[in-house]
C-alpha cells in the first residue's frame, strides 16, 4: 500500500509540473489557434541558460525563474510582434511550420553557444527528500511543484480577477464579439503569447533539475505537451491540468509496476482509448467538424 501511495503523491508532484508547461501552449492556441511548436524548445532554451546560471553565480535553479519568466515573457512578445503574427488569420498548418521554424533556430543556436551535451543543474538539495511516515518525497520535486502551483494559481486569478485577463478569455470564446466591445486583438494576442512564453521561463528552470536535457530534447517535451493538450482538450487549462495529472500517474505507476521505459507508451494509450470516446478531448468543446 505505501508503494502505492509513494507512486501516486510523486505522480502528482510530477503531474503540476507537467501542468505548469503545458499552461503555456493550450493558453496560446485557446487565444491565437495558434499550436505553438517551439514551446518545448523555449523549456530547453530557459533550462540551458538556468544550467548556466546556477553554474557561475550559484543561483537556486528553480528561483533564478523570477529571472527567467520575465525575459521569456519579453521574447514572446517580441516574437509575436514582428514574427507570429504575420500569420494571423491563416491556416494552422502556417503556425506549426513557422514554429516548428523557430524551435530549429533555437536548437542550432544552443548547439553553437553550449555544445550538444546532456546538462543537469543539481543543487545541494538535488539527492535529499522529506519524509512523511513511510513515504518519501524529494525536495527537488517538492520544490518545482510547489513553484508550479504559485504560477498557476498567479494565472488563474489573472485570468479571472484582471480586465486583460478577461480580455484573453472573451477574446478565446469569441474573438468577433471580443472586437465589437473594443478588445484589441493584435494586444491581447501579443499578451497571451507572452504569458505563454513566460510559462516557459518558469517550467524551463524547474525542468533543469528534474531532468537531463540537451538542445534536441525539445522534440522529447513537445511530445509530451501536445499529448496533454490533446487528451485535455485543446485550448481548455482545466484539461491541461487533467491531462498532465494523467502523465505524471502513468509515469510514476508505470516504473512502479512495471518498467519507466513504458510510461510514455501506457500514457498514449490513454490518449487513443479518450479520443475514440471524445474526439475532443477530455474537456475540449464540439465543434462542427466534430458532429459533422
């Protein structure tokens, strides 16, 4: 029983981190409809600067975000204003080349500057965990998770409590409407991007010490993302959350039970059996297509 229990808190430790990535990328489709591929390269990009950081300053990994999320956020406005949005409007297989374009960029970019190595920021509480009776719960998981929660929670309240965050939900329900009540389109698109890119600077940073990485492992957490977008529901954060739950328990339960090497695949099984039942996803709406 406590081998179950132990599996299932790590999973869900693991699951709000998950979360907190996936945040970024269904925030920016549910706005833009835009399936933003360089989101996995935008974790590798922060992860590999906070490996940086953390080497020649000494700087906590997962603290140097309130460094990382703001320069992400920057990045991602500017990209949107003078990049993505040259693509407003069009096809969304426009999107996934331009992005899958920039998430290239990056990885050569990080390639010259930092070399095609694994790198893994590991800090003094890297090999230490608290213990709860029986169960075990490592303090680099702990802390990630809980760094995972405050950005969250900071999302939801503006989201919900903000006018730009009621800017960003009117104008991802409908954007016609949004415009009539004086919404400006081009600053709420350019906000959401932001904030999505900002998502990044945070999960790159916890992601630097949870896992190992290198410049083309942005294809392995791209992956994962969509993954938890689509058996979510495309564009719904609830769903993301849902679905990065379910990653983290399959994950976990899974090397439990079993062997880690086949998590990812019980994990798209998941995905396969929901899809057959909601073609959109866990909380996604139905579209016309769908009926059709």
């Amino acid at each position: 029983m406590a081998q179950f229990v132990q599996a299932v808190v790590l999973g869900v430790l693991i699951g709000g981190i998950y979360a907190l990535m996936a945040s970024g990328l269904t925030l920016i489709f549910g706005v833009l409809r835009i399936v933003n591929i360089a989101q996995g390269a935008f974790l590798i990009l922060v992860a590999t600067f906070t490996w940086w950081l953390w080497r020649t300053t000494g700087i906590d990994p997962i603290l140097s975000a309130v460094i990382t999320a703001p320069l992400m956020f920057g990045l991602g406005w500017v990209l949107y204003r003078f990049v993505v949005r040259r693509i407003s409007g069009q096809a969304a297989s426009m999107s996934v080349l331009l992005t899958f374009g920039i998430a290239l960029v990056i990885e050569g970019f990080l390639n010259v500057v930092a070399g095609n190595k694994f790198r893994s920021a590991t800090p003094a509480y890297f090999e230490q965990s608290f213990r709860v009776g029986d169960i075990l719960l490592p303090k680099a998981q702990v802390y990630g998770f809980l760094a995972a929660v405050v950005v969250l929670g900071g999302l939801y309240l503006l989201l919900t409590r903000t006018w730009a965050g009621r800017a960003i939900r009117a104008t991802s329900q409908n954007p016609s409407a949004a415009a009539l009540v004086g919404i400006g389109a081009t600053a709420t698109a350019a906000l959401a991007f932001a904030l999505g890119s900002a998502s990044a600077g945070v999960g790159g940073s916890i992601l630097s010490v949870l896992y190992p990485f290198f410049p083309a492992s942005h294809y392995d957490w791209i992956s994962r993302l969509l993954g938890i977008v689509v058996l979510g529901g495309m564009g719904s954060l609830p769903g993301a959350l849902v679905g990065a739950l379910v990653l983290g328990l399959a994950e976990t339960l899974t090397a439990t039970y079993g062997s880690l090497q086949w998590s990812t695949l019980v994990f798209y099984l998941v995905i396969m059996a929901v899809l057959l039942v909601r073609p959109q996803g866990l909380f996604g709406a139905r579209l016309r297509e769908d009926v059709a």
